[in-house]
C-alpha cells in the first residue's frame, strides 16, 4: 500500500470508521465485469458446478474378448478337515473329537462369484478466487483464455480418488479489495474502531469499587476505559481478505477431481451360509478387464454374473457419461470358494462350510460344544 494511503497513530480510528462499514460482507472472490468473464469458454465458467464434457465418452474400444476358459478349483476331504480343525482349536469349548472322527459323506460346492465394476472419472469445475496482489505478473492479456477441459491436468494414479486445483492461464485480473474498501484495514469489532474499552475492573465507572468507592481506579485511572487488547488500541486490524496490501489478484481456479466409482455384486447361492460374511474374505481373481470402455460380461457359467455386468456397464455409462470423463473402467470376477460339507459323527449328520481363499470355517450347530461357545 503505498504511504501517501497510510494513516496517521491520531486520525486513524476516526478515518477507518468513515470509510469502512462496520457489518463486513462476507469474505470471498467476486467475479470481474461481465466483458471478462465473457472470454472465458463455457456459460458455467466460474459457478462453481461441474462442467458438462465435451468429450463423446463412446470411445473406440477394441474387439470383444473372447471367452475365457474358466477353471473352478474345488476343495479336497483333506483340506476340509484341516479347516474345522484349526477353527476348533481356536475355540476353548469346542471338543476335537468329531474333527478327528466325523466321516464325510458329501462335499456339495457352492462357489459364490464376485462382479466388480470400476469406473474412474475426471470432473470439472470453476469459481472465481482470489489473493492479496503483491505485484505479481498478470498474463490476462498475453493470450487466449481456454475452455475448462481445454487446460491438460496430469492424471494422477488410475483408480484412485484425488483432487487438484489449478489456476486457469490468462484469467487473472487486479481490483481493488472489496473487504476493506482499498484501505488494507478491518474494523475492529471488539472495540467498534474506537481504540478503546471499557475498564474490566471499575466496569468504567473509573471507581475502585473492591476498596472505597471514592478512590480512583488505578487500571484506568479514572477514565473508565483502557486500551483495546485485540487492535493495541489502533482500532483496526489487518484485513484478512487482501492481507493489508488493498488489491486482490482475481482469477478463475479450475478445480479437477478424479473419483473412483465401484459397484460390487455377489452371486447369493441361497445356501443358508450368511452372504455379508463374504466381505471379510479374499477371493481368487478368475478374469480381469481393463479399458477406457468395458464390454459386458457375456459367456461366464454363471448366469447371474453376466447379469450384474450388464446392469452395472449400462448404469455407469447412463451416471457419468454427461458431467463427468471415463477415463478407464475395470472389471473383475473373483470366485469366493464356498463348501458344504455333510458329515456324520456319533450316527447324527452335520454341516458345516469353507469359505474364502483364507479357508474360514462357520459351524454354527458344531455337535460338541459347550452352552457357553458361540460357533
């Protein structure tokens, strides 16, 4: 601020509160006149929305794949054994013996698949920002302003959320603060611009009140009123919207955020073993598509997978094809093992199940338990 603005330790108070109003608009940017704003590409530029893509988003995608030999390993007595033996001995209740004696008389299969689609987009949006002008180089006129999704921005980790704001390049612009009217100074609020408070210990009766009444009080001697802690009795502050400096470097930020997108189905063989349990497990990756556009799933034995495919390619696409840029999509299907074993221990047959590639056991009706274990 140059020092013909500067104002004197005597008038000061009186000339912030002339020129400054009181009840501070809110802090924040405005945009510059609309013969600016009107360079910018995009009737949005500036609003704070996410800005519709110019891209088609129905990229030429390669041919369709073809159909994957697809392999389902199944669990051998062995190792179903080994299991319940390892999730009986974790239990301090459980009896060892029917993991050592039951016989088995069927281990039914029940693999339970896992579609997953991920869509990872890129969206756009502009607002108008600001900091205090400190003299740096304008480049408003030194060329063509560019559309939002004009601008290239790395593209950070595929799959992965992120956010990024940019300074648009030849949008910047100097005006004056609007926050304190050029002057680089606020109001203190605590004092009303005066400099000044009341005395804390006379209440500003300038009175010793805890001794005679009579007696002068010796914080404000006499006055009523001590000097405003919060301004050093100035009574003004620096404004924190320009920092002191009067002008503010306006500019339109581009604000990138890149989000990934995920729709999960699981293939519920309605076996009576709890599907939510699935999503503590690992499974064994049987097929894996990557590309900017993924075809559905087609020919997996399951029925019920390529259904979910379709759906969620055809959802994803319908969801962020018009506000938002695909830039890669993922698919995946995992086989989640699932067995049934029957077996028959003390002429009683039971059940139970191995689940997932860290082979997790659920017992719920373990025929030798005390009343205490929970299965």
């Amino acid at each position: 601020m140059d020092t013909q603005r500067l104002l004197s330790d005597q008038d000061e108070p009186a000339r912030v509160q002339e020129h400054l109003l009181v009840n501070k608009e809110e802090v924040g940017a405005t945009a510059p006149p609309a013969d600016e704003v009107n360079n910018f590409r995009g009737n949005d530029a500036g609003s704070g929305k996410d800005l519709p893509t110019p891209y088609t988003n129905n990229p030429a995608r390669s041919s369709r794949p073809q159909a994957p030999h697809w392999e389902i390993p199944s669990i051998s007595e062995e190792l179903a054994r080994e299991a319940l033996a390892e999730y009986v001995s974790s239990k301090c209740c459980f009896s060892r013996k029917p993991a050592k004696e039951m016989v088995f008389s069927d281990l039914h299969a029940l693999n339970t698949y896992r579609y997953c689609l991920d869509t990872f987009t890129e969206a756009r949006s502009t607002e108008w920002a600001s900091e205090p002008y400190y003299g740096q180089v304008l480049d408003a006129l030194s060329g063509v302003a560019l559309g939002p999704w004009d601008l290239p921005v790395p593209i950070p980790a595929m799959f992965q959320d992120g956010q990024k704001d940019v300074r648009m390049p030849h949008s910047s612009s100097v005006k004056g603060c609007n926050q304190c009217m050029t002057l680089g100074k606020s109001p203190c609020q605590k004092c009303i611009t005066t400099g000044r408070v009341q005395c804390a210990v006379c209440h500003g009766t300038g009175r010793d009140h805890s001794r005679d009444q009579t007696q002068r009080c010796s914080d404000c001697r006499g006055s009523g009123q001590v000097r405003c802690n919060a301004c050093s009795g100035a009574g003004s502050l620096q404004c924190p919207l320009c920092q002191g400096k009067g002008q503010l470097l306006c500019f339109l930020k581009l604000t990138v955020k890149w989000k990934n997108h995920s729709s999960v189905h699981v293939v519920d063989k309605r076996s009576g073993f709890p599907v939510d349990m699935l999503q503590e497990v690992a499974g064994e990756m049987l097929f894996t598509d990557m590309n900017q556009r993924v075809y559905p799933v087609e020919s997996f034995p399951d029925g019920a997978v390529n259904t979910a495919s379709k759906r969620a390619v055809q959802e994803h696409h319908s969801q962020f094809s018009t506000t938002c840029r695909i830039l890669q999509q993922r698919q995946t299907i995992e086989l989640i093992p699932v067995t049934r074993v029957h077996f028959t221990w003390r002429d009683k047959t039971h059940i139970y199940f191995v689940y997932g590639a860290e082979h997790k056991v659920y017992a719920k009706d373990y025929p030798a338990k005390c009343c205490c274990a929970i299965a």
